[in-house]
C-alpha cells in the first residue's frame, strides 16, 4: 500500500512541467515584442512588393508607366497635377490620370521612375550584400577554423607566379602570361611532394619554412581594406570601369565583406573548442562538414544581422553614387539620379529632391529596425532556457 504514492510522484517528476519551446518560437516571440522591428519588417515587405510591382508595369515594349515618356510641355508640374490632355498624344497621358509625384525637367512621370528605381535599389542592395557575406563567410571561416594553419614561402612563391600569369595573360601578353602560370602550376606540384618527408630534399629548406599564418593572412588583408575609405574605394573603381549596374554590384559587395569576415571569424574562434566540435573530429567527420553542417549554422546569427543592416548601406551607397553621376547609367532610373537630377530645380520644384530623398530615408530606416529587432531574436543570452 505504501508503494504507490511513491510510484505516483516519480511519475510527476520524471513527467514534463513545461512544454518546451522551439528556439524559432522564442526569437519570434523576442521580435514581436519590439513593435519598432515590427513596423520595419511591415515597411520592408511593402517596399519589396513595391518593387515588384515596378519592375511589372515598367517594364516591356509597352509598359504601365513608361519612366522614359518625355512630355516637354508638362515639365516641372507639382504632385497631384492634372495633365494638359489638348497637348498630348493619347499615348502619353499619365496611367492614373494624374501626376501623382510631378514631374521632373524632362516632363517625366515621378511616380513612374520611383517605381523603377525601387527595383534596381533593391536589387543592388541584395546583390551587393550576397556577395560579401558569400566572401566574408569563405574568409572568416578559413581565418576562424585554419587559422593557426601556416602558408609556406614556396606557397606563397606558387600563388604570386600564378596570379602574375593571369595578370600577364589579361594583359594580351599571352607567352608571357603561360610561361608564369605554367611555372605556378609547377611549384605547387613540387609543393605538394615536398610534403612527403622523404621526398623534400630536393627544396631548398628556407622555402619549406613557414612564413605566417591563414589568420595573420586574412586579419591583415581586412585591416588594409579598412584602412581605405570605402566610398572613395568604390568611386575610384566604378569611375575605371565601364557604367554598368552589374559593376557597381561587384564592386559593392567586393568593399564591404570585412565585418562579416570579422563575425564569423571571432564565432569560428569560440566554436571550434566547443565538445561537439571535438566530438566531429574524433568520428572522423571531415572539415567541410564540420564547417558547414556543425559550426556554420550557430555562427550565422551575427552575420543575418549584419546583412539586414549592410543592404541598407549598399542602398546608401548607390545612391550615393548615382548623385554623382557614377551610378547605374541611363535609361535606368534610380532613387539617386532622381535626387541628382532635381538638385538643379531645389526651390523651384523642391518635390523632385524631396520624394527620392524621403524614400531613401525610410528604407533604409525600416532595414536598420529590422536589423536591431533581428540581433535581439537572435541572441542566445535573451532567451530562456
């Protein structure tokens, strides 16, 4: 008779008092408590569908809103104009029915060219911002969990031969260029059987030696990119290379990997000492699955944060450049060179600086909210275990 009670209350004990809640459940419930995060996302996803939606109706052979369409005769008129239908063709009144933003200098619809740059700013902040957290993730992670690997001087000697030649050969001179890469390919051969310890004996010993690590390496290539200011960096290289939307994506995206290289490093630094990581090893996991199976998806929170946050940056950026006239060229219309563009007319149609400008502001506002709402969903020290 006394046995049951007994079996009753393990019972309870070993019995869950709680359930237990998902991590995406508490980081949810994290963000949906920071009703500024919330109005940023709202404001992102209606700037998205804006953008869509754009690069629908201002597209084609015979768009919605034709952002090109020059009325000559309807320059400079306020928001909320009526057009003069006596002096336009059938084709060229507004869709609407009504200027809703002005039009600018040329006569050209507002509304219709911010449709259009909506698009190509969000693209360019996306692409510019995939590309540096494709390579800040491949050098944090080589400087995070190889970094207390060395690099040999005849390595060092291999990769200097082989970027000589492709330099030489993108240069047109083409013998030039295949006898240095050839040699490249040969010293990295006779780098990899020098590895062999009865087989190095035919390298000098000084080249066997090794020189500095992957981490040193990397770290310094990231203090001398910041070394440089990058808005600078960036005009210099756009205003060499031909005006294109795709270069100003490279080179954007190719300027700004430094921080994420630094996030995922310092998470790489702490996680490759953690058990489970030395547990991988011990069965014999390789290290591209420790990598990115193991370590890469407990590092990546950092690195959403810091995307969230350099999209609006790129944004900036492109705009910026786009006021200079070193943007994405005509005919397309960016938030940028409509700014650019209305500069000349501030006092005598103040609309066409500021719309573009309001909306660069608010964009990249909803994107830093959001970013600060993610960075709080994130954080491992915020939610209850």
């Amino acid at each position: 008779m006394m046995e049951e009670p007994l079996t009753e209350n393990t019972e309870i004990l070993d019995a869950p008092q709680a359930p237990k809640v998902s991590r995406f459940v508490q980081g949810f419930q994290l963000f949906n408590q920071n009703r500024m995060a919330i109005v940023g996302l709202v404001i992102f996803v209606i700037f998205f569908l804006t953008a869509v939606a754009g690069v629908v109706l201002t597209s084609g052979h015979d768009p919605v809103f034709n952002p090109a369409l020059v009325r000559l005769q309807e320059k400079l008129l306020p928001p909320l104009s009526r057009p003069n239908l006596e002096t336009l063709k059938s084709h060229e009144a507004p869709t609407l029915g009504i200027y809703l933003m002005g039009t600018d200098d040329l006569g050209r619809d507002v509304f219709a060219r911010m449709l259009q740059g909506a698009w190509v700013s969000l693209t360019v902040g996306f692409v510019a911002v995939g590309i540096a957290v494709i390579v800040g993730i491949f050098m944090g992670g080589l400087a995070g969990y190889y970094g207390q690997g060395g690099i040999r001087y005849d390595q060092i000697l291999a990769a200097l031969l082989l970027f000589s030649g492709i330099v030489f050969f993108l240069l047109g001179w083409i013998k030039l260029g295949c006898g240095f890469f050839a040699g490249g390919i040969l010293s990295l051969i006779l780098s990899f059987i020098a590895r062999r310890p009865k087989q190095n004996h035919f390298m000098p010993g000084w080249l066997r030696k090794t020189a500095f690590s992957f981490d040193t390496l990397i770290m310094r290539m990231v203090d001398i990119m910041l070394c440089f200011p990058s808005f600078f960096l960036i005009l210099t290289v756009v205003a060499l290379l031909p005006a294109s939307i795709y270069n100003i994506m490279i080179v954007i995206g190719l300027t700004s990997w430094m921080g994420t290289t630094r996030f995922v490093r310092a998470e790489f630094l702490s996680l490759r000492e953690q058990d489970f990581v030395s547990a991988a090893k011990a069965l014999g996991v390789g290290n591209f699955r420790i990598i990115f199976r193991h370590m890469m998806p407990n590092a990546i929170a950092p690195v959403l944060v810091s995307s969230t946050i350099g999209i609006a940056t790129a944004i900036l950026t492109e705009a910026g450049l786009s006021f200079l006239g070193f943007g994405v060229p005509p005919p397309y219309a960016t938030w940028g060179n409509i700014l650019s563009d209305g500069k000349r007319f501030i006092f005598d149609a103040p609309w066409l600086t500021f719309v573009p400008g309001v909306a660069i502001l608010i964009v990249v506002l909803c994107f830093n909210l959001f970013g600060e709402g993610l960075k709080d969903a994130l954080n491992p020290k915020l939610r209850q275990e």
